[in-house]
C-alpha cells in the first residue's frame, strides 16, 4: 500500500473533511475509490479541489464528531497501474548508472522539486528523473546526465 493523503480536519456539519494529498494523482479521490487506514476503508462518495487541498465526502462518515475521530488518519491505496511513471518505492534503493556504465550510488530518496522531482543519492548527488532512459529494472537504473553533473560530487 501506497500513502496517498492525510485526513487533517472536519469542514462543516455533514462529515465532509479536508484531506492533504501527497499525490498529484486525483483519480485517489474520485466517487467510488476506496482509501485504506489503520482502521479499516473509507470510501469516497465526493471530492472538489478547496485551496491546496481536497474536500472529500466519504461513505462512512456522516457527521462532524465521525470527521473529527479521523483526524490525523493516514490514507493508502494500492499502486496504480501506469507504465509511464515511477513509483517512489520502485527508485529508492536502487542504484543509478550513467550511460557509460560508470555506478553512480544508489537513490536514498525521491525529493519533490516543481520542475521535476530529483532522485537524491548518497554523497549528495541529485538527478533529475527526467534523465532516467531504463528502469527502474533488477534496482538497477540508468541514466543519461549532461556532462560534469557528477564532477560537484567527486
């Protein structure tokens, strides 16, 4: 399972609560999806944009007091699946080579960034995802980086 949001508040009296995503994929709040938590499913019955943030209507909760115990819950659903993406559980661990065959490290993380987000690997070094042309495949993905990319991290 995949962590997709947090539920943060109630909004108004109807069970209507306000949900941060860390998602850019919406379709995890569409009428009928269904989100997982510590203690069982939420179901999403409706969902508009309200600032950066999501109000969603779930299925099983239908009053202010049933939002406000959720407070806090974290929400997951499983991984989609795309053939064009990466998936953050997919790239961390596995170890970057350039397409030169040079090793490169291995991805500590995934860091958001709002051009593109940014594999982080050890000593420091950040790549850009868009230069990933193969993998991730057997924790191993290669990359194409412009020339001295790496030469601030020797």
């Amino acid at each position: 399972m995949l962590e997709v949001g947090r539920l943060l508040k109630p909004h108004g009296l109807a069970g209507e609560v306000v949900v941060q995503l860390v998602t850019d994929r919406l379709e995890r709040v569409k009428p009928g999806s269904v989100l997982h938590h510590e203690g069982g499913t939420l179901t999403v019955r409706s969902s508009r944009p309200h600032q950066d943030r999501h109000l969603v209507r779930f299925a099983e909760v239908s009053t202010r007091e049933q939002g406000d115990a959720l407070r806090g819950v974290v929400l997951s659903a499983p991984p989609l699946d795309d053939a064009d993406g990466f998936w953050v559980h997919e790239l961390v661990g596995a170890t970057v080579v350039s397409s030169d065959g040079i090793g490169r490290g291995v991805v500590e993380s995934v860091q958001a960034n709002p051009a593109h987000d940014l594999l982080v690997l050890e000593g420091g070094a950040l790549v850009p995802v868009t230069f990933i042309v193969d993998g991730p495949v057997d924790g191993r993905i290669t990359v194409e980086v412009p020339d001295g990319l790496f030469d601030l991290y020797a």
